[in-house]
C-alpha cells in the first residue's frame, strides 16, 4: 500500500490518494475508514481479511470524519510479460479542524557565506581543495539566477572602453563573490588544482568531476556551480555551509521568482531536453509513504509546493509556447542537476493531468 496525504491549510481540507500495487482477485474488495484521529485501509480476499493499515494524524489535527467524501476509485490494468497486475487507485476528500499551519522548517544554518567571511572551496566529490588559497570576501553580491550577463548587458548603453559588451565592473575582483541560487561567481584568478575540459567547463584534477559552468574566454568570471562544490567559512570555528542540491536549488528559484511575480513557470534546459515547471500551490503540507506494511503507521506532514512538470524536447511546440511567454524564466542548467531534479520530482509524484504534465512537490526550504 503507498498513501499521500495532501492538507490545504487555507481550506482545512485533505485529500487522500492510496495506491495498491497488487495482483487482485476479483473477489479482493478495498475499503477505507476514517475516525477523528486516522484512516484505516482494509483488503480483504473472499471476506477474509488480507490486511489492515492505520494512519494516525499528528497530535494537533482532527478529521472531521462526517465530510469523508465518497471514494473514488480507478482500476489500471497493466500486462507485463509474466502475469497481468492490477493497480487500485483511490482517493477521498476530508475536512481537518486544528492548527492548520505550516510545520515549523528550523533553520540549522545558511548556505549563504557572508562579507568579509574567509572561504575554501573542496570539491564535493573528493574533498580536494579548488582555491589557490584560503580567501575573504570582502564583498559577497547576491545575483539573480536567470542569465545575469544578459540581463547586465542590458543595464549598459554604450560599449566600454575595452570594446565588450559588458564592462569588467561586472566581474568580480580577486576578493569578490557573486552568488545566485546555482552558482558562486569568483576571480579565475584565486581557482587551483582545476583544469579545462573538452567543452570549456573547469574540472577537478583529482577526480575530473565538473565544477563550473563552461568559461566565457573574454572574462575572468568563473561560475562554480554550487551543486558540485562544498564552501568551508574559516571564521573561528571551521564550518560547513548547508550543500546546496537538486532539491533546494528548484525550491529556491521558485522562491525567487514569486517573489517578483505572482505565478511562477520555469523552464531548466540541459542539452536538447527541458523541464517545464509550473508552480500551482504554496504553503501545503505533504506526506507521502510507499509500500507501507501492516499495521500503524504516524503521519509526518512536510512543507511543501505543488507544480506541474513535464519533460519535453527542446524544439517541442509546448517548449517553445512557454519560451514566447515573458513571465517564464528559462534557466540553463547541468545535465547531472537536470536529470538530480526530474528524479526528486518523480520520486514525489502523485498522479498524471491533463497534456501529459504530471503532478509533483518541492520541499520548502528556508536557508
């Protein structure tokens, strides 16, 4: 038995999504209870009870178990080469009553270094050292993730002096960091034990992982990609910043982008491939449990955002469709963080839509 569990705090509703992935009699029935605590699932095969499974909501929350909607069910019938399965799917609708609020997200750090904050950069695959040095900031600048020597080229009406299109302030100096949810902009100058690969992203020498985005030849920036590298602070005490990864890069750029408008659609493209990903819902609480025994089992809702998504060839109509859109930010990103994000999101899936999108949630996350 896999069960979901989807609270709308605005609305002081559940919706309830069980799957069982099972080879079914036909005698076989399902049937679901639910009290003011938990819902419980029974299979049972001929009258004979198969199993039981209990879940118990937190403390806080209440089922109003009057308003459990009728269960919807859907049977998909899948042939495989030894035998035919059956998936059953259900779902029903109940209102809570409680503290419908966000679970706490505790902040247990940052992944933001700090100005004036002394750094080494170790390379997240084998913990080899990629500064030339230990290095303070003097300044660190927080950019906009979205293409940001575009957008400065379009702060600049005429050529600079050297003849490029963006000027070199834009750069920055040996004791300057740039930050952006994907990467840490620094001097190429204060990089080490890092060579050039085939395509002109910067590697590790020890291990070969890739820790750059490919170097533009007419500028001493390097965009070291937050996702393949660890940043030590050596104030005081040595300490590790908060890893950036598949998961918390999406829920940042989602952030960002509400935070400019008030829909949010984002496009990632790696190669001939991009993510669609349309933000529907923020501020949920999410559970989600897959082949749950027999038996009782605690509800342990997360924080998150519902989207849409879908994979689509990059020269696809629907790509292109949202390319036209001004409002949706296409964001350029490594295949390894292209394929590290379609996982997570199919590891969260909970059903397919209309237009062949599928429906996914992105934990939130605060730092």
């Amino acid at each position: 038995v896999s069960v979901s569990v989807e609270l709308r705090p605005i609305l002081n509703v559940c919706n309830v999504y069980i799957t069982l992935e099972e080879i079914f009699a036909d005698t076989t029935t399902v049937q679901v209870d639910a009290d003011a605590r938990s819902f419980t699932i029974g299979v049972r095969l001929n009258d004979a009870e198969v199993s039981t499974t209990q879940l118990t909501l937190p403390s806080e929350y209440r089922f109003k178990h009057e308003t459990q909607s009728s269960i919807r069910k859907r049977v998909d019938k899948r042939d495989a080469e030894t035998a035919s399965s059956k998936r059953t799917e259900l779902s029903f609708r109940i209102q809570v009553e409680g503290q419908c609020n966000m679970p706490h997200i505790p902040i247990v750090g940052t992944s933001e270094p700090g100005h004036g904050c002394t750094c080494m950069f170790r390379c997240r695959s084998c913990d080899s050292e990629v500064l030339a040095k230990e290095t303070t900031f003097r300044r660190v600048l927080p950019l906009p993730s979205a293409d940001w020597k575009e957008m400065a080229a379009e702060w600049f009406c005429h050529k600079h002096e050297d003849g490029g299109d963006v000027p070199s302030a834009v750069d920055p100096k040996a004791d300057e960091m740039f930050t952006s949810v994907l990467c840490f902009n620094v001097h190429k100058s204060i990089l080490a034990n890092v060579g050039f690969n085939s395509v002109g992203e910067l590697q590790c020498d020890n291990c070969h992982e890739v820790i750059s985005k490919a170097l533009d030849r007419n500028s001493m920036t390097v965009e070291v990609l937050r996702t393949r590298v660890d940043v030590w602070t050596l104030n005081g005490s040595t300490r590790l910043l908060l890893r950036r990864d598949a998961t918390s890069v999406l829920s940042h750029m989602i952030k960002e982008q509400l935070s400019l408008s008030v829909s949010c659609r984002l496009i990632l493209e790696a190669g001939d491939l991009a993510l669609l990903v349309w933000v529907m819902e923020t501020g949920l609480q999410y559970f989600k449990a897959v082949n749950l025994e027999r038996g009782h089992h605690p509800i342990c809702f997360q924080a998150v955002t519902k989207v849409l998504y879908l994979v689509a060839e990059l020269q696809s109509s629907v790509v292109h469709s949202w390319r036209e859109d001004a409002l949706v930010t296409v964001q350029p990103v490594d295949k390894v963080l292209f394929q590290e994000t379609l996982a997570m999101l199919n590891g969260s899936r909970s059903g397919d839509t209309l237009d062949d999108f599928m429906v996914g949630f992105v934990p939130e996350c605060m730092s």
